[in-house]
C-alpha cells in the first residue's frame, strides 16, 4: 500500500497538493511542515522523530500545526518546487496569516533530537511580533505591573509562575502544554526580575508558583526542569479541563492516495532498462525540475551529465534520441528557468521518435514497500553503468574519466537527499581526485557505494527484504573474492571483469517496460502506479512491440528526423542494446559474424516476449533463456563472461559502424582473446559445426541421432526374431 512515510493516526497533518495551500495560507495556527522524498534515507530515519514530535507537541494545537507533504509524490511535484524545496527533508515554518509560500522560513533547528526541534518551534513563534497569533497564549516574561492586577483581567482560577534563567524554555514549553486547558494561565518569570525573585523569595531555578484567584499561593513541588511533572501536576488540579475550544475546523489528516503497486519478479543478476530509464526520467523531471532558475555551476553540471547520458548512456532509440535533443538544446544556454526547463522536457508530439517514459517503474529496484530502494537504487545503477560503459567505449582508456566528475557534480547540486550528497561530497573529496583511469573509476565508485552499504547495513532505510551487502556477493561473482593469509579479499583484476559483464549493454533487459512508439502514434502509457494485476496477454504484446520499436527506430535515426533540433547521430551504433542481430544483419555479414553471443540475444529476445507473459507469476528461474544461461556459465566460470559480453560488442561495433570505438574495442579484444584462449576454441569450433549452432541445439541433434539408431537397431532385432519365429513354426508342421 502506497502511503508515504506517515499515516492519517500520526498525530499530523498529512497534506497533498490539493489542500497544502488551502491549509496553511491565512491560517490563524502557524505552520511547522515537513517536505520530505519517501525513497530519501534520512527523511526515512527522521520519520520516528517527526511523529514522536507530533506525539509531544498535540496538546500545542491549534497555535502550531505539524503537517507533511511527500514530495515524491507524483502529483505534489510541482507544489514542492513552488514552495522552494530543493532537498529533503525540508522542515519550513509558517507564520499564522502566511499568504505564500515565501514566507515560509526554514526552520533553525541544532540537532534532530525532538527537545531542539521543540526548542527552535518556539524561537519561530517569537518571530510573530507583529500580529500575534489569536490561538496561541503570550510567551514573554510577566512583569511585577501585570502581576498585580492578573485576577481582575483574566477569568481564570490560577495562574501558575515558573521562574527560570533567560535560556531555559521550560516555562514556554508547559505554557503551550496548558494550552488546551482551561481555567487555568502559566507565565514564566525571568531570573534578572529581582522584584519578583525577591518577593517570592526564589533561590533556586527553575522554580514554580501556584496563584489561586483567592489570593493564595503555594509552591509547586517540583524543583527539576522537568516538563512532564510541571504538565501532570497542573493537569491534576480541582477545575482544571480539557476545553472544547481546540476544535480543528478541517479534519487533521488528509488520507493519502492509496495504490497497490503489482510486485514483478526480478533477477539480481540482470540490470533492468526500466530501472536506468526510471532514475534518468528522475533525475531530469524531478531533480532538476525543482528549481526556479538553472544557471552558474548548477547548470553546467546538469550540461555535463545530460552529455555524460548521450555518449554513454545504452538507451531505446527514442529515448536516445530524447536525450540528444536535450542536450543540443540545452549547449547554448546560460540561463534556463524553471518553466523552459519543464517545457523542454516534455516529449514533443512534433517528436514522436525522440520520447522519454512518463512514468517510473523499478524492477530491479523495486522495493517490498514503496519507501525502500526505488530511485537512489536506479541512480546508483546508472552511474555504475556509465563509468564501465565509459570504460569499454572510450578510445583512450587511460585517460581521466568523465563519469565520476559529473557524477560528483550531480549529486552536490542536484541528489535530493541532502544529507546522502554530504556524505558522498566528503567521500569525493577525500580521494577522487586520485582516480586516473576509466578501469580506476569502476573500482572508486565500486568500493565507495560498499561503504556506504556498510554504513547503511540495518538502518531504517535498509529493506529488510533487500538488506545491504558488500557487493558483489559470492553467488553473483565467486572469482572476486580471495582468501590470502586466511583473509577474505577482493580481487580487483576479476572485479573489473566482473563489473564489465555485469553492466555490458547485453546484461540490460527490457523486462516490464512498454513500447516508446507504435505505428507513428504516441503510446498511452499506463500510470503504472495504478491498482491492477498485469493483464494477461498485454506483456506479450508489449514486449513483442518493444523489440518492434528497435527496428523501426533504429532505421529512423539513420535519416535525422526535421524538427526543433537537427540531431547528431553520431553514436548511432551505440543505443541498441539486445537487439536481434541475426534478424537485422544481412546474409553475408551474417555468415561473417555469426557468434554463439548472437545466437543467445536472438534466441533471449524470442523466449522473452513469452517469458514475459509469464512475468509476475513464475519465478525469474523458471524463464531462464539460454543468455542466462551464459550469464550462469559466466558467473561460474569468470573469465568467460566477458568474452560473451566482447564478442556482443564486436558485432554490433562492426555491423553499425561506429569508427571511434575501434580502437578501444580492438584492445579489449585481444585483451579478451589472450585471457580466454579456451572459450574461443569453442567459439571457433562451433563456427565449423555450423551455421551458428548454439550448444543445446548440437546436444540435442546427438541425443536425436542416438536415439533414431536405437530405433532401427530394435526394429532389425525384431524382424530377426519374428522371422526366425515364423520359419521355425512352419518346419515343426510339415515336420
Ligand atoms: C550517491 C549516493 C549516496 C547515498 N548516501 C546515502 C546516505 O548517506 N544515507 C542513506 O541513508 N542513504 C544514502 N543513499 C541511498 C542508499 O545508498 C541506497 O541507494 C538506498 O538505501 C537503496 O538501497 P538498495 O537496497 O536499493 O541498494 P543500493 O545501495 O541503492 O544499490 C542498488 C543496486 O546496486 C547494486 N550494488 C550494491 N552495491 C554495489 C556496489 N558496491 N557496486 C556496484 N553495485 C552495487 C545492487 O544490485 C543493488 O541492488 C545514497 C545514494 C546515492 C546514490
């Protein structure tokens, strides 16, 4: 059930979009609200404070109100950036009478413990000089003067004094406790008033004063600073009530939308082009959408990383196309506002063939609750991908990488989770600067997210059902941890080999995710939010169509498409991950390059349109195509992974041109070829086999070869018998 960080029995408001405004602007309560992301870890980990301090605070309503808002949320985007939230979680405060959201102040606060929150919510209340709120009791300090003549102003039975040093906040905290309660006032005395201090003969504070309107006074028995004592032992006096005065007008909780998101099954060995495509649709319309103006460092980031995306990114055809055009948009500008920026992301139906998905969907990255895992887990992946695919694509391997820079410069200006983005800053900062090749980036980045791992292993935002590990474990890679000295190491070398084949475009499936174009038109997506169990027959169709979309595509982009931008396809070989060779190549390259790695993508295509079918309900073990079996034979055998994964890349480098990799992929293959001596026999002879046989086909073409002679052996045999039988009887007769 989809419900955000907190629920309508919090003690809070849980506000959207549609009533955000409506509550807080020209509210005679002021406003303490916390803008948050549910996938954001320390929003998740600053949730149990949030509701304990609505727990501690309830009795302060209506003079202050706590709300929430998720802006995670699909529909309160756009609201969050309104009110300026750029990182989450935000907490701002709104003066009664607010009128927009400007006049929100972020609310100082020194720790994230509920006494300094408490403490700041009261250093805001004081901000109120001009009007005071209507619903909330004076907070300063009683003089001697109004001391005097308390009882003739005020129709209360008591009056309670609490005399305390200038600092504490113990008297303002249990007058906003008694606010609720009727007939009786609380006011705090300062230690600097001597007339008083004297006259009640203070010597030690804090201390308390009870005042009955009958002119007795007595002093309260206790002498700590110790909120809840002071609270019950007013609380408890004869004609002392909760009033009905605290009636909130507007129940205090919205519900929110509830939805129930379909569980798909993924395999942890896979990387999911949903995933990829759902954390850079992330990144550009949600991240970067948040702010009112790009410009300076910040625009120049997201400059780099929307390139970073178009020269390494593996993508659909129209997605590349997408982000080509955004990219050549967006070169030129110095200055980009929050309304161009919004318009130049949407997908342009002038457009049809350059589309981005409208909506997220994780797969890989699909958390047991909607909180967990989601975005930062897609960002994580898309960045490991960029720096292995920086790796393997560019032609001068040792040179300084790309990826890392702008991955850093992303995260500092735009990675919501403020708090994450320190972390990785100090990271950053600390050693990236030592990193000096394509190879050392997969390794940096590598072995800083397992620190992260390590710092998060058991934290509120860990999902139990995905709990954090030091990546990656041995089922997925068994070469890459050694034991030396009875020490469990990583062994960088299978690492990097590893990470090559694990984020290789012919590791990315396209499980789940729907066709971007069909037949010209523009496909109506469905929210995939929405209630529902997949439809039968639907996944099929879409994974039939999905595989449609690469060829139709593909044959567009080699003719630039006329439009808002004239696109460069200058790496148009690069955007086809698991395309069906064997069907695209003609004859004679086919005879050429025919490779088992072909054999396998085409066969996995075929399998997968019913595989998916399938999705949802049988488990991703029971619709295993014979690329996972490479995979499985890969991750058993180590080296020969990558040479599954060069031998893909050779043939799509050599079948859709691409010059500039050449060299890089040449290196990589004699690399390959050195390491893989006995894969490559194979290959080599299965190519005098055959036309490309893989080797189930060969094993079963002996088990059917075994099993037709068996046949005629046993059909000789009892012919023999039968005729023997026959002569045998004949003889004994005429005998
Ligand atoms: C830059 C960054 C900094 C972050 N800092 C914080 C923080 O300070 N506090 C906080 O609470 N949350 C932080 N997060 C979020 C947190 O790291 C996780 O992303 C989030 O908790 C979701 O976890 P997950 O289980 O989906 O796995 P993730 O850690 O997100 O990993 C995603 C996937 O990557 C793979 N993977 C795991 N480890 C590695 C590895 N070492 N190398 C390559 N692949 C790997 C796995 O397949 C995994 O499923 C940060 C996220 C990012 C992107």
């Amino acid at each position: 059930l989809d419900a955000g960080l907190y629920s309508p029995l919090d003690p809070l408001a849980v506000l959207g979009a549609d009533s955000l405004e409506r509550r807080l602007f020209n509210s005679s309560s002021a406003w303490v609200m916390e803008f948050y992301a549910s996938w954001c870890g320390h929003c998740i980990r600053f949730a149990p404070t949030w509701k304990q301090l609505a727990r501690d605070i309830r009795d302060w309503r209506p003079a202050v109100m706590l709300g929430v808002l998720d802006c995670a949320e699909r529909s309160n985007r756009k609201i969050c950036t309104d009110f300026g939230v750029t990182g989450y979680p935000t907490l701002k405060f709104f003066k009664a009478f607010s009128k927009k959201p400007e006049d929100g102040l972020k609310l100082r606060r020194q720790g994230d413990d509920i006494k300094s929150l408490r403490e700041s919510i009261i250093t805001s209340l004081e901000k109120h000089e001009d009007m005071w709120p209507p619903s909330c009791p004076p907070l300063e300090p009683i003089s001697a003067a109004e001391l005097h003549d308390f009882f003739q102003t005020n129709s209360v039975t008591y009056l309670a004094l609490i005399f305390e040093d200038e600092n504490s906040f113990l008297g303002r905290e249990v007058t906003l406790d008694m606010l609720q309660f009727e007939n009786i006032a609380i006011r705090r005395v300062l230690q600097t008033n001597e007339e008083l201090v004297k006259r009640f003969n203070v010597t030690s504070f804090p201390s308390g004063f009870l005042l009955v309107n009958n002119g007795s006074c007595s002093s309260i028995p206790v002498n700590a600073d110790f909120r809840p004592f002071y609270r019950s032992f007013l609380q408890s006096l004869p004609n002392v009530f909760r009033g009905n005065s605290f009636r909130p007008t507007v129940p205090p909780t919205v519900e929110p939308k509830s939805t129930i998101v379909p569980w798909r099954v993924a395999d942890r060995k896979k990387v999911y082009m949903a995933d990829l495509e759902s954390a850079i649709l992330y990144t550009l319309r949600v991240e970067a959408a948040r702010f009112r103006h790009l410009d300076k460092e910040r625009l120049s980031v997201l400059k780099q990383y929307v390139n970073l995306l178009v020269k390494y990114f593996p993508g659909r055809p129209a997605v590349m196309n997408y982000l080509r055009n955004l990219d050549l948009w967006l070169k030129p500008m110095t200055n980009v506002s929050g309304n161009e920026w919004e318009e130049a992301l949407g997908n342009n139906p002038e457009l049809p063939h350059a589309r981005l998905p409208e909506n997220t969907l994780w797969v890989g990255c699909q958390g047991s609750k909607p909180e967990f895992r989601g975005f930062p887990c897609g960002l994580w992946t898309l960045f490991h991908l960029l720096t292995v695919q920086e790796a393997l694509l560019s032609p001068y391997r040792s040179s300084p990488p790309e990826v890392l820079p702008a991955m850093r410069g992303y995260i500092k200006y735009f990675f919501g989770c403020r708090e994450c983005a320190e972390h990785f800053e100090g990271m950053a900062a600390e050693s990236m600067s030592r990193v000096k090749n394509k190879d050392g980036a997969i390794l940096w980045l590598w072995s800083r997210h397992n620190r992260v791992n390590y710092r998060l292993q058991g934290a509120p935002s860990d999902d139990p059902k995905f709990p954090k590990i030091q990546w990656p474990p041995q089922d997925l890679c068994w070469s890459c941890q050694i034991i030396v000295n009875g020490k469990r190491m990583w062994d960088e070398r299978a690492i990097l080999r590893f990470f090559k084949a694990h984020f290789s475009r012919g590791n990315i499936y396209l499980d789940f995710i729907k066709p971007l174009i069909r037949r010209g038109r523009d496909v109506e997506e469905k929210d995939h939010n929405v209630v529902g169990k997949l439809e039968e027959g639907k996944e099929e169709e879409n994974g039939r169509q999905v595989e449609e979309e690469f060829e139709e595509d593909k044959k567009r982009t080699e003719k630039p498409e006329s439009g808002r931008v004239t696109r460069k396809l200058e790496r148009s070989g690069l955007t086809e991950p698991h395309k069906p060779s064997i069907i695209k190549m003609s004859t004679k390259t086919k005879e050429l390059e025919e490779d088992i790695v072909d054999l396998d993508s085409f066969s996995e295509l075929h399998y997968k349109s019913k595989a998916l079918k399938m999705a949802g309900q049988i488990g991703s073990r029971n619709r295993r195509s014979k690329r996972d079996v490479g995979l499985v034979r890969m991750e058993n055998e180590g080296q020969q992974s990558f040479d599954i994964d060069a031998a893909w890349e050779r043939l799509r480098h050599k079948s859709w041109g691409g010059q500039h990799l050449i060299g890089a992929m040449e290196e990589e293959e004699e690399e390959l070829e050195k390491e893989n001596g006995v894969v490559s026999k194979r290959n080599q002879w299965f190519h005098i086999l055959g036309v490309g046989f893989s080797q189930l086909d060969i094993s079963l073409c002996i088990v059917l070869y075994f099993l037709s002679s068996m046949c005629l052996l046993g059909m000789y045999a009892f012919f023999r018998v039968h005729m023997k039988y026959r002569k045998g009887r004949s003889g004994f007769r005429v005998a």
